[in-house]
C-alpha cells in the first residue's frame, strides 16, 4: 500500500524528508568517491528526500593524512567537488559534502552546501580533535580563524570566499533558510564538544542540524555516540542528522563503521545499519511543525540569542510531480503508553506520582477516610488501587479506605461482583447503597416517566451516586476520590457536577488507554493469583457508565466506544491535539497513517469530527473539573496546562 506523503509545507502538515549517507569510498581518489556520491543523490531522488547529508571529508576520505598538503589531493578535490555541484542543477535536493578547502595560508574542513548546481555556503569545522590517532590541527585550522571580534561583538572575518561559482558565504556563523525549514551545520568534533556549534544554531532559528562526521569506532562508543545525538536534539528540540565515514576508510590505526542516525527531539527516528561494504543510506521525515510547537513554548530560544548570524536564502528546485512513495515516519497508535522495554519504570512511575499525590492532600485535609466509588469498572478499579497503595505507604489501615458500591438500573452481574470481589481481596471498608430507590423518587419529584430513558433519567443516577459519596464523606470525616480520566474530560463524557465532581481526581492525568495498560500491569505484577483473575475480567469488560438497562441475558447494553468511537483513537487524538496543537487536517492524515491496518478513512472521520465537537463544546465541564496530579506528557488542569474559554470556537 503506498501512503502519500505530500511535498511541500502547506500541503504535507510540515514533514521534511532528509537523508543521511554512507558511499563506499578509496582513500584520496577523489573521482571515484564523487561517483558514489552521485549515485546515491539519484538514490535520494528516487525517494523523494529534500536533504542529503554525507560524512566528513567524503570527497577525498577522512584519512588522507599529510596528503591534506598535496596540491594534487586538493586541486584534484575541487575539480571533483564542482563537477559535484554541476551534476545537482536541475535536480530537487539540497546536497551537503565534506571537503578539504584552501582559504588563503589555510586549510580548512568544510562542509559545502549545494543545490541546482549552485554552492550556497560554505561551514568550517571548528573543534579539532587532538588526540594521538586524529591530530586534525595538524592539517587543517579551526573555523575560529574564519571570524573575528569586533566592537558589536563576534563578526566574519572573511565573510565570502571566491571559487569557480563566484562568491560564497563562508564561515560558522551560517543558516540556511529554505521557504519551509532553516538547518545549520555542524562537523563531527564539535558535537563532542563543550558548547556544540548546534546550541547556538539552533538557538537562532536552525530547525536540523546535519552533523556530517567521522568518528571511528571504539568498544562502547557507538552507544555513546548515540545518546549524546539524541541529547542533543532534545536539548534544543531539532532534527539531528547525523553520518559518518564507512569501511573504505585506512584501517592504518583505526576502524569506520559508517554510522547513520537520525534523531527528532530526544527520540532515535532512524539508526543504519554499521560495517556495511556498500553504499548505504537511511531516510526520515522531520516533523518541523512538531518542533516550532516546543520552541514556542520555551522562551530560552529568544533569551539566550548571542553573536552575529547570517541567513542565507536556499530556493532548491521543487517536485513538480505528485510524489506517493510511502512515508517513512512511524506514528505509534498508543502515543501515552511505555515504549517496549521500559514497562516496570513507566508504570511504577506513573503510580508513584498518583499515590505521592494523594497522600499529600489526605495528610493535608486531615481526613479519617477516603470515599471512593467502586462500579467494577476500569476508572474506579484503577483509583481504588491507588487509594489502598496510599495507605499502605502511610502506614494506615486498609479499612480507612471506604469503597462503596452502589448498584442502579444498569448494573450488570459481571460489574458488580467484580466491585464485591476487589473490595474483599484489598480489604478495604466495603458498604453497598442502591441507588434505584432513590433515583425513582427523584424522578417522580421532577415529572419525569420512568420509561423515558432519556439523558435525565442518566444523569439523575450519576448525580445520585455523587450525593451518595459526599455525604458518606461528611459522614466519615474522609475525602471523595474521583474516578474519571483525562479521556473522558476531554470528550465531556461525564455528568457534570455527577461523576465529574469529586474532592481530588487522582486519574485526571490518565488517559483511558493508560487505565487500561496499569490495571493490566497491577494484575501481571503486584498482586497474587485472585486478586490478578479479578483485575483481568476488569481489564476485558467492555467500558460503560452502566445507567441504562442491561439486556436480556443480563449483559452490559450500554457501550461507551459504541457511542462516542474507540478510545485508543480519542487518546491518538488527544495527544497530538493538545501536546502539539497539530491541526485536525493533519491529526487525521497521521491517524491514517498508524491505524491503516485497523480503521478506514471513514471511521477515522467520523470519530475525529467527534472529537472536535465535543471537545470544544464541553470545556465548562473542565473548567470547574477538582485538583488531580498531571502524570502525562498533557494536562487538562484549567489552572496549569489547558486554559481555555468554555464557550470558543475551535472547530
């Protein structure tokens, strides 16, 4: 199946396609490896990428040694490198290539960036390494030398150099601004360095960062190597392209693995295979959308602007033809759970924060108990875990937990003995209130038929239930512990001041996929044999607020994904909307993309439209929602991450 990836920015919701390279290479022959390099730009092409990045020096190879000082190496390199430039003109990519470069009395490591048979600029590496095996400074000068102070501060010293396309900007000081995307440039050694040449760059506008590197290959270090690039993108939330040299290399002292990354804010996107014999290359797509959104939200990107920068204007050639290759970029369907591998520290994590914060506000209100009510359901089962674990750190009684039942006109017989038997095994205080009595004479207090199963006859039970638990907490001295999760508040789906209102909402964090994930891993890994049988029928009970009848095998009737869509795809929605302000036309192109195997186009649009709607027609819900921990990446807290108008138009 070939999903389409749309070319340019205002019409493929801000991914940019890019490439890191590995070409085989021999040491100093300048036109073989610019062969190879030109093979593998067609390669690029073909594959519809915008930006291609190769290793340090691949024009003439890293390990040229005191070759650096031959006229013929140099000469030779630059015959190459423009027969290199004139082989882009006319073609759709950016290319960037390491070569040696000559600049008055001194040599330079550059990085040259090309495109529609045109150099650009031009960047000198300017962290040499000095160690035994590559005494750079031996050969080449820091591109310190390039830029000199001045009374307004740290300015060009030589601003442009002249070469067989004219005069090129040439320095450290570089950006390079496409209609779409800014990139900046740095070489191998100044990553390793103490302030990277990329903080800075970024810093200024530069949205990738291509690092085109050597770096042999040690025990360890490719580990290394790969966390300081994610680090880094992180650390100033970019795209990290990074390549260095292959086996073609001298094995004189060292070795070359050829190593690709391509990272995106913290998260490795695409890693190459190593030691590979052949050209190799991998390919990713760039989400800068995703990465002006935290930029906008971190005002150290305008605080901390130092020194002088130049923009330079890049126009490549654009794709005149529909492009349709399949997008490289996966898109998890389950954006809030742990990544495979990190389930124990994920899961432990997100019950310390929901157990650290309740047992502040029950040390804080000086409450005897805490009320919760236990429906057998997912949301209820998840908070009545959280209350026992919170008196289990206190040093409490379980009993001072108070779980109360309270059976209505839609209980079915699965729920409610699983709300029986979750109490019993945690050995919580347990008391049973039917609520049915209750809610009929409200009903006939207010003229309404009881046949009439309407939105009144719901929400009189889960406003009934509320009246309940408030009162046992007057009763009690204890405080109400809220059930509902973000999903819900984020759909509305609650009743408000019913099931919405509560004294503390230690799930107001959690999205509904994530409910269902710790309850299945409490299950797996906290408790014994029939404590687990309980948490998994739970696990497996269709979700649903039980106000209408069951039917009539005594099964649940009422399902809550039949009427507002499937959970998993609210909570694909929710993060990308509310995380990264993505819009709906986007949010829906990625939900294309994870779900393809799961959910038509159709089903997408009708939930997605859901979505929208009743998110932003029930922030009044929200607005008055109680105190609960923040526990994921979003929050829908009115007083920290979401501050919205209840009655705006966001659709």
């Amino acid at each position: 199946m070939h999903r389409k990836i749309y070319k340019y920015m205002n019409t493929n919701f801000g991914f940019v396609r890019v490439a890191a390279a590995v070409p085989t290479m021999k040491v100093a022959d300048c036109a073989f490896n610019a062969a190879q390099i030109k093979q593998q730009i067609d390669e690029a092409i073909a594959e519809g990428v915008e930006v291609i990045c190769f290793p340090e020096l691949s024009l003439t190879g890293y390990t040229c040694a005191d070759l650096f000082f031959t006229q013929q190496l140099q000469q030779s390199s630059m015959r190459e490198l423009e027969s290199l430039c004139d082989y882009t003109r006319g073609k759709a990519i950016i290319v960037l290539v390491g070569a040696p470069l000559q600049v008055e009395n001194d040599l330079f490591n550059c990085a040259f960036v090309m495109t529609d048979g045109e150099v650009v600029g031009i960047v000198p590496k300017v962290n040499l390494p000095n160690t035994g095996e590559f005494y750079e400074k031996r050969w080449f000068t820091s591109g310190r030398a390039a830029r000199e102070f001045t009374p307004g501060g740290i300015a060009p010293r030589i601003p442009k150099i002249e070469i067989w396309s004219g005069d090129v900007p040439f320095g450290t000081d570089l950006l390079f601004s496409t209609r779409n995307y800014t990139f900046g440039i740095e070489i191998c050694e100044d990553l390793w360095s103490p302030l990277p040449p990329s903080t800075q760059l970024s810093i200024q506008g530069a949205e990738l960062i291509f690092n085109l590197s050597s770096s042999n290959c040690l025990v360890g270090k490719h580990h290394f190597r790969r966390q300081m690039i994610t680090q880094q993108s992180a650390r100033v939330h970019c795209g990290y392209i990074y390549t260095s040299s292959g086996v073609g290399e001298s094995t004189t002292d060292v070795v070359f693995s050829g190593s690709t990354y391509i990272a995106e804010n913290g998260t490795m996107l695409e890693e190459g295979e190593r030691f590979q014999r052949s050209n190799t290359m991998v390919i990713q797509e760039i989400d800068i959308e995703r990465l002006r959104t935290d930029r906008q939200r971190n005002t150290n990107f305008t605080k901390d602007k130092a020194g002088h920068y130049r923009r330079i204007n890049v126009a490549p050639i654009e794709r005149e033809e529909e492009f349709t290759e399949p997008i490289h970029r996966h898109f998890s369907t389950a954006p809030f759970l742990p990544k495979k591998g990190d389930e124990d520290n994920y899961c432990m994590d997100v019950f310390s924060i929901q157990t650290s914060a309740l047992m502040r506000r029950w040390e804080h209100t000086r409450s005897e108990t805490l009320i919760i009510g236990v429906s057998g359901g997912l949301d209820s089962t998840l908070a009545l875990l959280v209350c026992v674990m919170a008196a289990d750190q206190m040093g409490y009684d379980r009993s001072r937990v108070v779980g109360i039942t309270m059976p209505g006109f839609g209980t079915s017989d699965r729920t409610y003995q699983n709300a029986l038997d979750l109490m019993r095994l945690l050995g919580i205080t347990h008391r049973e209130i039917s609520i049915r009595d209750t809610t009929i004479q409200h009903l006939q207090d207010i003229e309404h038929d009881l046949d009439t199963r309407d939105i009144t006859y719901e929400n009189a039970q889960a406003r009934v239930r509320t009246l309940i638990l408030m009162d046992v907490a007057n009763q009690m001295n204890g405080i109400v512990v809220g059930t509902g999760d973000l999903s819900e508040l984020a759909l509305g789906w609650c009743t408000y001041n019913g099931d919405q209102m509560s004294m503390y909402g230690v799930n107001a964090g959690i999205p509904k996929t994530l409910v269902r994930y710790l309850v299945r891993y409490a299950a797996e890994n906290l408790f014994g044999e029939d404590l687990r049988q309980v948490l998994m029928d739970v696990v497996e009970t269709p979700v649903s607020p039980e106000l209408l009848p069951t039917d009539e095998q005594g099964e649940i009737a009422q399902k809550t994904e039949d009427k507002v869509g499937p959970y998993e795809l609210h909570d694909f929605f929710i993060y990308y909307f509310l995380r990264y302000g993505f819009t709906r036309e986007k949010i829906r192109y990625m939900a294309i993309q994870a779900f393809e195997d799961k959910y038509d186009e159709e089903t997408i649009d009708k939930w997605l439209n859901t979505f929208m709607r009743r998110f932003c027609t029930q922030q009044f819900k929200r607005s008055a929602m109680p105190d609960g921990p923040k526990v994921v990446a979003v929050s829908l807290s009115p007083r920290g991450d979401w501050r919205m108008p209840s009655d705006a138009t966001c659709i």
